[in-house]
C-alpha cells in the first residue's frame, strides 16, 4: 500500500510532539492505518531552530501545501492569518486537514467546511478543544444520534489554576496569576485566557458540533477571570460553592423556536458538582442529552504531548479514510438555531451589598428586586452595625434574565442605604435538563 503523505504547518510546542510520535510510532501507526504515514514536509517560519529536521524543512507554506506529494495537512501554526488561507488552499487541493487552530475554527468555520465538501476532504479539528480529552468526535459522531440540551465544563487550564490556588490557598487573584506564571502555567501576555477568549472561541466550537449550528466567538458572551476576588472566592464558600470559569452552551426553549446560548463567566457551582473537583489546569466538559443523560469528559486540556494525541488521533482517522478511498463523518449546521443576547438568559445570582444597617433597608432593596421581575431565593446578612452603622447583606436569586438582573443592580447603586454593590457573581446548577428557572 502506498503511503499516506502528510505536510506540517507549524513545528512549536504542539508540532514537535506530533513529528516525535509520527517518528517513534511509525510502525504502529502503519499497522493502524493499513498505510505507512510519511511525514514529506514541515514549514516553519525559523528553519535554524528546526536543525533535527533538515532537509524536510521550508518556509514556503503556501507551496507545501499543494504539493502533488501530499495527501494530508497537518496546521499547528495557530492564529487566522495565514492559517485560513493555507488550509484553504490545501482544501481546494484535494488534501484533507487536520487542525488544532481553536481561534480560526471558532471565527470561520463554515468556509473551511464548505471547501472541505466542495472537494471532498476530511476536515478534522479534535485538539482544538481540551487538548488530550476525547470531546469533539463524541459530539459530531457518538452522540449524533441523540438530542443535546447543554455542553458546560472547563476549557481553559491556566484560568483554572489561578481560580484553585485563590480557592486553595485565600490568595487573591494578583498572587495566583504571579504563581501560575513562574510554574509556566500562564504566558507572559494572558489575556487571552484571563479575559476569557480562548475559552470562548472553544465555546463556539463546542455549540456548533452540539446544536447543529453555526456559532463563531463574536455570538459568544465573555468575561474573565481579572474582577474575582479573594472575598468572591470566600463568599463561594460560605454558599458551599466554588467559582469556576465556565464555558456554557445551552439550547433554550422558546414559545416560538428553540435558541443557543454560548457564554463564558466565572460562576458559582455547587462544591458537589463533578466540575466542582476539578483542579489545577485540568479540563473537565460535561454534557447533557435527552436520551443519553449527563457525559462527563475529564483530561489535559493543554500541553504538547496531550494535544498531539489529539492531532495524531485525527491524523491516522483520516489516514484511514484515504486509504479506504472515502470520507469521514462530517458536522452539520443544518438547524441555524438563533443565538439568544446575554440579557435574555436566565441564571440565578448572588449579590453582595455594602449597606446601612437600620430599619427599611431591607425592605427598598427586595423592592428593587420585585419592581424589576427578580424573585429572591435567599438573603443573608453579617455585621449588626454596631462599629459603622454596615452590614453585609447577600442577596440569592432564582433564574432571572442577565437585563433584568443588571438593571435591578443599576437601581441598587442609587440607594442611599446601599453604600457599594461589592461583587455580582452567577450560580450555575448545571444540575438539570434545559435551562435553571
Ligand atoms: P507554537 O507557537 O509553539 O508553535 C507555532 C509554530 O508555527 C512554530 O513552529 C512556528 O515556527 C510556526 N509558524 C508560525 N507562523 C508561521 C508561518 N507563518 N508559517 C510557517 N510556520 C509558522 O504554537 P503551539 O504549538 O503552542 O500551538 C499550535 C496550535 O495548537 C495553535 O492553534 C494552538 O491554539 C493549538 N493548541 C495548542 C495547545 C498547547 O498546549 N500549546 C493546546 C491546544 C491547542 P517557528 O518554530 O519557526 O517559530
Ligand atoms: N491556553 C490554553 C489553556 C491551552 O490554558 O487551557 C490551549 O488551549
């Protein structure tokens, strides 16, 4: 059998990894596949740092990629640009694709799908999302049977890290990224995990392969991790919660016609919760579906040996695919569900108040609750005012939409007997079908 030829894109931390397990598995692999798999190429953009692979290397992506020689490419480059055009360039070639590029799948998806159909190639993306952990391929093809409600975990490592220390250690969130940098855990710049994007370009992808629909990060709603405190984390505590950052895909029934909702928070859990015992720069996804219940996938989310699993994964899967002479499953987007706006959705709330601690007090702020449809599950409050005159007052919600809530808090801040609003956080259940109500 001749061999299945594949070019790389990209020889970092995640393409090492895949050479070095293309090189030390090959016989393996070869059994696998029914096929030898023959690495032809690798571009980079420094070959002097590449002196290990000689005489493979070039600069010359745009060439590479449509060799007659190649059968399959491999992009581990990262970013859009000049990712998208390359991968589309080896589409229209005839050449099947397999990527770990989160932020290129989650803005523009449905043009390398549709190059992938117009020639017929295998477009496979599984080390995009969660690294090592099997996730993708159980929702384009194990659970394509089923009818999913909702996809919620933990994509992101480096966030995940920061929030276990401050709730290990009471550090607060400063501290915790200082330790998360020296350990190699977060990058010198980490924006895009701390603010959230890198969870919710994994969101996108996450609700596209769930609902059947195209979602890309600009219909992801994204706050991160800067704005929790120590105090946040304490307050989680005392509710026998912990804060995660969450990424959360819903389908929401409506009167009419069902929507998506896609969003990344930190948010309240309940310390019982699986996702809840989740530690460190672990992943863990959780899935709920009509006929099959509640999923839990569990793994490294990162890493270049952990994410080159992935990558070889799909690698021998469409290897497979040329060697047999067809094509893999593919994704649909059939169901163009409507993405529902953040103040729209429904999640219960915990809201920590700063306020004078006399007779009445009580009484304005569940009238701001009540006047804005809010109902009130719980209120608790510490301090009697007997040094300053404050109290503590924290104030539980049931589901109440993200306007209705903000508004209600916007009219809190104006009260006189309300001295400072000191943290807004959401409670999430992820317990039930559907959305809390
Ligand atoms: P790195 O930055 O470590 O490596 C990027 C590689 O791409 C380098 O070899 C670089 O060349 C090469 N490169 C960059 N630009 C070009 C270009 N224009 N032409 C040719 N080569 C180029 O990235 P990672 O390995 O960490 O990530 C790769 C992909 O995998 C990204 O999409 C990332 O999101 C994804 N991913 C990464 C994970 C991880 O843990 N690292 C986890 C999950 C997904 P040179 O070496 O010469 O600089
Ligand atoms: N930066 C990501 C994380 C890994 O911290 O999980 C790549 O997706």
């Amino acid at each position: 059998m001749s061999a299945v030829r594949v070019a790389m894109l990209g020889c970092g931390t995640v393409g090492a990894e895949v050479v070095r397990l293309l090189r030390e598995q090959a016989d393996e692999l070869a059994a696998r596949v029914g096929a030898p798999v023959e690495l032809v190429g690798v571009a980079v953009r420094r070959p002097h740092k590449h002196p290990e692979l000689g005489e493979l290397l070039t600069t010359d992506s745009s060439t590479l990629v449509t060799r007659d020689d190649v059968d399959v490419v491999v992009e581990v480059i990262g970013g859009i640009e000049p990712a998208r055009s390359l991968l589309l360039e080896a589409l229209k070639a005839g050449k099947s694709v397999v990527t770990a590029n989160k932020a290129l799948l989650a803005e523009d998806a449905a043009t390398l799908a549709e190059a992938a159909d117009a020639s017929g190639a295998d477009l496979y993306y599984e080390a995009a999302v969660a690294g090592a952990i099997p996730l993708l391929r159980p929702l384009r093809e194990s659970l394509v049977g089923d009818r999913i409600s909702r996809v919620a975990g933990i994509v992101n490592g480096t966030t995940n890290f920061i929030l276990s220390a401050m709730t290990a250690t009471g550090a607060g969130y400063a501290d915790a990224l200082e330790e998360a940098t020296r350990l190699g855990y977060a990058e010198a710049d980490p924006s895009a995990d701390v603010d959230g994007y890198d969870a919710a370009s994994k969101a996108a992808i996450l609700a596209s392969l769930a609902f059947h629909t195209r979602v890309t990060s600009a219909d992801v709603y994204c706050e991160g991790i800067r704005n929790v405190t120590a105090a946040d984390i304490a307050a989680a505590r005392e509710m026998g919660c912990v804060i995660k950052l969450l990424a959360i895909c819903e389908r929401i029934p409506g009167a009419d016609t069902e929507s998506v909702s896609a969003r990344v928070y930190p948010a309240m859990i309940p310390a019982t919760h699986p996702l809840a015992a989740v530690d460190g720069a672990f992943n863990a996804v959780f899935v709920e579906a009509e006929a099959a219940g509640q999923l839990m996938f569990y793994g490294q989310g990162a890493g270049g040996a952990p994410t080159a699993s992935a990558v070889l994964g799909d690698l021998v899967a469409v290897a497979r695919n040329r060697v047999l002479g067809g094509r893999g499953s593919r994704e649909s987007a059939y169901a163009s569900l409507p993405i529902l706006p953040i103040g729209a959705v429904p999640t219960r709330y915990h809201v920590s108040l700063d306020v004078a601690d006399r007779a009445g007090v009580l009484a304005s702020i569940a009238g701001e609750f009540a006047r804005h449809g809010v109902s009130i599950a719980a209120v608790r409050q510490t301090g009697d005012g007997s040094t300053d005159g404050s109290a503590r007052l924290v104030v539980v919600t049931h589901a109440a939409p993200g306007e209705a809530l903000a508004a209600t808090v916007d009219r809190l801040a104006g009260l006189d007997a309300v001295r400072g609003v000191e943290s807004v956080l959401r409670v999430e259940d992820l317990g039930r079908k559907g959305v809390t109500a």
